[in-house]
C-alpha cells in the first residue's frame, strides 16, 4: 500500500476509523497495537508510544515513534470519560475489537480492494517514517532490516 492508495482509503472511511487507519499505516503497529492503544502509552509531547512487553505480541517492549499527521490526529481524538483506551467504541464503551464492519457493505469493498491486511504494514511504515526524514534509529529498533517478522 503507497501513499497514494492509503489517501485513497483513508477518504473512503468513515471520519471513526481515519485516526486508526493513520496510526496503523505511518507506524506499522500491529492491529492489537493500534486497537488496544491506551492514554497512559501515549505521550504527545516527545511523539512516541511506549509499548510494554505485555502489549507486543514478541514479548519485547518498544518505542514507536509517531509521525506529525499520527500526532496531530490523536490530539484531536476525544478522550471519553473515564476511557483508558484511545479508540474507543461509543456504542459499547468499550475498545475497538476488529475493523471488519468499516470494510464490508455494499459499495465499500471495491474501495478497500487490494489493500491488504494490517500487519502487513510495516514496510509501509518503514518507508513513510525514512522518506519523511527520520532514520531507522528514529524509526525503532522493529524497523531494522530483517526484522519486521512477517
């Protein structure tokens, strides 16, 4: 997925689900990453999420590193009363489990077409977070090549 075909997706999408798409394709975390993303992981002023051991599916604790539109939609993002997770879902309270219901429904599919899953973005990631002039030490050490673990 280039750029090209995210702006595509991400104007297609209802005005809930941009911020998560944004956040899943310019940082490459993975779907439970970006779904179960807590308030206290964030912090805006440094520009980074720190994910514990317990919320990496590698048991691993990183930094991820976000870029200025990920920064700016989360400071818009409204932060529900009493909700510890960012994306949350207003109907239930409750976290986003899975963005299925965005991506069906007459009219929709084509859209969405072609555009793979969300764990494959992480080379996505890596060229969004390089080419707007942050190096692979800035990027996190999951960016580093041979690793992305796909």
């Amino acid at each position: 997925l280039d750029e090209e075909a995210f702006q595509r997706l991400h104007a297609k999408a209802e005005a809930w689900v941009r911020p998560i798409l944004l956040t899943a394709f310019d940082t490459g975390m993975r779907k439970s990453e970006v779904l179960k993303l807590r308030w206290s992981q964030l912090d805006l002023k440094s520009g980074a999420v720190r994910l514990e051991a317990e919320d990496t599916k590698t048991d691993e604790p990183r930094v991820v590193y976000l870029t200025e539109r990920v920064l700016q939609a989360l400071s818009e993002q409204p932060r529900l009363l009493h909700a510890e997770f960012v994306f949350v879902n207003p109907a239930t309270g409750h976290p986003w489990r899975d963005l299925r219901g965005p991506w069906s429904g007459p009219g929709r599919r084509p859209a969405f077409r072609g555009c793979g899953s969300m764990t494959s973005k992480k080379h996505t990631a890596l060229a969004v977070t390089t080419g707007k002039g942050c190096g692979l030490m800035v990027a996190g050490p999951g960016f580093e090549p041979g690793t992305f673990g796909l």
